[in-house]
C-alpha cells in the first residue's frame, strides 16, 4: 500500500496508526516531498501535515525548498487541525523573503479562526515572523495585548509565554 493509501485509511485520531506509518515509510526516498505533496489534497491535509509536524518533532529538518513548498500550503489548508499543525511548524522553517507575504497573511487569517488552539498558535507563529522580520515586532506586541484583553484563558497562556520570551 503506497503512503497516499495508508493516509486515506487512517482514521483521522489513532496516534498509534499514524505513528505507525511514519515509522514504516520515513526512510522511504522522497517522503518529505510526497507528504508535501499530499498535504494540498483535503482529504489527506490532516495525516500528512501531522506526518510532517512529528518529522519535526523527531529532530528532522526541510531544505528550504521544502520549506517554501510548506508556505504555500497555507491558501489551500481548510481544516484546523492541518493547520494547527502547520503554526506548530514554523518555529523550526526560516521564513525566506519570498514566503513572507503569504505566510503573514496566514497567521492574520489565523487569528481569527473559530479554534482557539488555532489562534493560540498563530500568535505563536507571529512571534516567530517577527523574530524573522523585526519591522513586525511593535505590531505583534500589539496583537500580543490586545489577546491578553480579548482572548480565553488557553490562548493568554500561550500569549504570556511569548510575552516572558520578548524580542
């Protein structure tokens, strides 16, 4: 069964089988980019990006290539877990001059999310932007309090880690 396949039939919660298939196909050439790849199918956002968040995990890296192949994922990524997984990323992928523009207006998109695990990363990920792009620091701080004002308590304590780190 190709990796497509062994996605397709996972069933979207079992850490187990996801595992399972990252253990049984990472050394296979090429498996950063198919999951890539994959990642664009909606039906297959979910394992692929999760696939490609526990390679970070596991010390793995991108080339920068794969990195801004990653970035323009951001359009194309519908549900919140696939993009949940994506914020969880960026800390680890250096955000390259001609990724910025579609990255920034992802983590804005992202603020907004109905999911607050979503939002909560994406203040993570502006952190990170900013870290990047210093001319985005005054701005993200503002977004960093306006969240401590506005937001639930889960994505505050996100927010206060990041405010504890500074710039």
């Amino acid at each position: 069964m190709n990796l497509d396949a062994k996605i397709a039939v996972w069933d979207g919660k079992s850490k187990d089988d996801i595992e399972a298939i990252f253990q049984s196909e990472h050394h296979s050439p090429g498996f950063i980019n198919t999951l890539i790849q994959l990642a664009a199918n909606a039906k297959l956002s979910k394992g692929s990006t999760w696939l490609l968040k526990h390679h970070t995990d596991q010390k793995g890296i991108f080339e920068p290539d794969q990195v801004s192949r990653l970035y323009s994922l951001c359009d194309l990524l519908t549900d919140w877990q696939s993009k949940l997984h994506l914020l969880q990323m960026i800390a680890v992928m250096p955000v390259q001059h001609a990724d910025k523009t579609k990255l920034e207006h992802f983590l804005r998109r992202c603020l907004d999310d109905d999911n607050k695990f979503v939002r909560a990363w994406a203040y993570n990920g502006l952190y990170w932007f900013a870290e990047t792009y210093p001319e985005y620091r005054e701005e993200v701080t503002s977004f960093f309090e306006l969240a401590m004002h506005d937001e639930p308590a889960s994505v505050k304590a996100r927010v206060r880690k990041l405010l504890v780190k500074g710039f």
